[in-house]
C-alpha cells in the first residue's frame, strides 16, 4: 500500500492560513458529526493494523522508561514534527481575529471526534444554559441507558484544549463513552475560552456547574451525594480549582476527582517537558503561546497564586476527594501529573495513579483507533463510576503508583 500521510490533530491549525476566507462564513452546521469522505479517508488509515504502521515508522520505534510509543502515534507524531517552526509562526496569525478562531476550533472539534471510539446511544442528551456569576453557562447533558436503580451519581465533566480551544462537541463522543462506562449521568462543560475570556473565567464557569449540580443533581435524576468533577488537561485544572475553591469556601467539596493528564499549574521545564517538547499530542511551543493569552500580566512562576499553579503554591492539598490520575508515558505533562499525585498522597488523599506508558497527550480522542487508548477510557471510567459510588478508591489501586 502507498504510505500516506495524514493530517494530525494539530496540524490542522496550519490550514487556517489557507483557509482564512472560509471563516466568514462561519463555522459548520450544528448537529451529530458526520465525517467528510476526506475524514473517512484518514479514519480508514489508522484503523489498519499495527503491523502496517510498523511498516511505515520513518525511525526505530521509540522507548521511554521501559515502555514502547504505540506505533499508530508514533506514526502520526512523525508527521507532526516537521510542523514544529510552522506551528509557532502561525500561531499568532491564526488567533488574530474573532472569524480565525472560529475556523480553526470547528476544527479542531471535528478531528477530536474522528478517531474517537463511538460507544453505545445515550438514553437523553440535551443542551442547556445555566446562570454563571458572568452570564449563562452553555452545557450538554449526557444519562446512559441503564438498569441500575436509583439516582445515578453525576459527573461535572471540563474539556481540555489549553483554555483557548475545543468544546463540549470535541469532546462529546469521550464523554458518552465515560458517561456509559461510568454509568454515570455527566453534565460536560462549554466554559468560555481564552482570549476573549482569560483566566479565571474557565475556572469560574466550572465551579458554577458544580454549583449548579448539586443543587439540581436531584431533578436530573441524580444523586446529590454523589456530585464529583473531572477533565482533561486544561479542563483538569479547571476541576482542580473546583476543589480548591469549594474547601477554600468552606463548602461541599465533589464526591471524587478525574484527571486525564491535567494541566496541574504554570508548567516547569521538568524531564517529560523537554523529553517530549515536540510531536506527542501538545507542544512546548504552543504552552509558550497560550500561557500569555490565558494567564495575562503573569510573566514568571513567582506572580502565580495557588489557583495558578496548584501543584507548585498550593500550602496544601488536604481535604481533596479521592482521585484518579491517568497519563501517558509520551506526554509532556507526564510528571507534573504524577508529581500531583505525590502531592495528593502526602496529603492524605487516596489516589490512584493510573499509567498508560504507550500513549500519548490527548489520547482520550483516538479510543477508536488505538487500542490502549480505548483500555485507558473503559478502564478508568469504570474505576472511577466505582469510587463514586464508594466514596473510596478500591483497596487494589488506593495509593501511589510506584514511579
């Protein structure tokens, strides 16, 4: 077969460069995703078997601490770091106007969804608004078919994509797949995004649906006890804070945590970021641009407060619920996450420290065609459906995961 080359999940903000005109058209229908044939064409490719991709890997597989770069990633990172220069030029450019950013984060929700594992229907989905401190709150909510009695526990669920892109429907076929693994109802976020709306406005629209969860968890056919939080990446942060601020307050803090490979502060230039700065899902480039746009004014480590940088300025973590970290072994936010994990356990905070060593940043969005991507969904939704329900971690994975 011809070795072809397809387009990676960020290299699509290349396009937007040549593709500046169609922005003034708006964005695409709303509605269910349906792949282009062009889409279709990239599913078919990484939907062959490892050994092809194997076959195609312009270098040696890669290792890293005993573990081995799935081959399909490996294949699409090579892809990727020839963007790198490309990347940081246009990056500007790209975020520059109101009808750029349109374009390019429809598409970017389109090619989160593409490789991401389509998963049983969903008893009810709906989208809703609900009041925030600044305005209504768009959210989307997820109950899966299920015979379980009673109210099922909920899940306030933040989407990641560095605070600046991405959305509910990037995230919507993950989350139906933790919603019916979890066999949890999940209420996904549509928090605003930087920069029109830099932080805190992220984390201000997580915690006012929290809120808002618990004191409606009833009505939607939930349990009110059983109300926790999670994201990926910048929307683990966002749950984060959500914990932070409910203990700081005084108030009731979520059931249970979930973290997918979060963003647990302003990033350091630690092992993992320099190991894998280029290529595996999120660069060090792109961290360098977003920071300014989201964290405005603050230009070193020194001027971030706890909420900033939790795993750094926190004085401390206790009190947090019990929580589920799970990372990748490619990642460049591999040991700042696990370093939280540290942090949580030194606090007293049962945690358990799932890792995925073959997977990289963002490997929640190609569960439907790696196949220790979709183990590291199923397998952590349906840990943490059971730790909701516990109020505890099961003794077979409460604790640290020895490094």
């Amino acid at each position: 077969m011809r070795k072809r080359k397809p387009i990676a999940p960020l290299a699509v903000l290349f396009l937007t460069a040549f593709g500046w005109f169609w922005t003034q058209f708006g964005t695409a229908t709303p509605g269910p995703f349906v792949p282009t044939a062009a889409e279709q064409e990239k599913l078919a490719l990484f939907r062959q078997p490892e050994d092809w991709f194997l076959a195609h890997l312009q270098g040696p597989p890669e290792v890293v601490d005993g573990a081995t770069l799935d081959p399909k990633l490996q294949y699409l990172a090579e892809q990727m770091r020839p963007l790198g220069p490309w990347f940081e030029r246009l990056m500007p450019a790209i975020f520059a106007t109101p009808p750029s950013r349109r374009w390019v984060r429809n598409s970017i929700d389109r090619e989160w969804q593409l490789y991401t594992k389509v998963t049983a229907p969903m008893r009810q989905v709906e989208d809703r608004a609900i009041p925030g401190r600044d305005g209504p709150v768009p959210i989307r909510l997820y109950w899966p078919r299920t015979d379980e009695p009673g109210q099922l526990p909920v899940l306030v669920y933040c989407h990641g994509g560095g605070w600046l892109f991405a959305s509910v429907a990037a995230l919507d076929r993950a989350v139906r797949l933790l919603a019916n693994e979890a066999r949890m109802i999940v209420i996904s976020v549509d928090y605003r995004r930087a920069p029109e709306h830099p932080y805190p406005a992220a984390s201000d629209d997580g915690e006012d649906a929290y809120r808002w969860a618990l004191a409606n968890a009833a009505a939607l056919g939930g349990d009110p006890q059983k109300v926790a939080v999670g994201g990926d990446s910048a929307g683990g942060h966002v749950s984060i804070n959500t914990v932070q601020r409910q203990l700081a307050a005084g108030q009731p803090v979520p059931r249970a945590l979930l973290l997918y490979y979060p963003g647990t502060g302003l990033p350091r230039r630690d092992g993992s970021m320099q190991r894998f700065a280029v290529g595996y899902g999120l660069d060090a480039s792109f961290i360098d641009f977003l920071l300014p746009r989201v964290f405005p004014g603050i230009s070193d480590h020194d001027q971030a407060d706890a909420l900033m940088d939790p795993l750094h300025k926190a004085e401390s973590l206790r009190g947090f619920p019990p929580t589920i970290m799970a990372t990748g072994g490619f990642d460049i936010l591999r040991d700042s996450g696990r370093a939280f994990v540290a942090r949580l356990a030194a606090d007293g905070v049962p945690v358990a420290d799932l890792r995925y060593g073959p997977l990289t940043h963002s490997f929640l969005q190609f569960s439907g065609v790696v196949a220790e991507a979709e183990r590291a969904a199923t397998e952590s939704a349906r840990l943490f459906g059971a730790t909701v329900r516990a109020g505890a971690l099961p003794d077979s994975v409460a604790g640290a995961t020895a490094p």
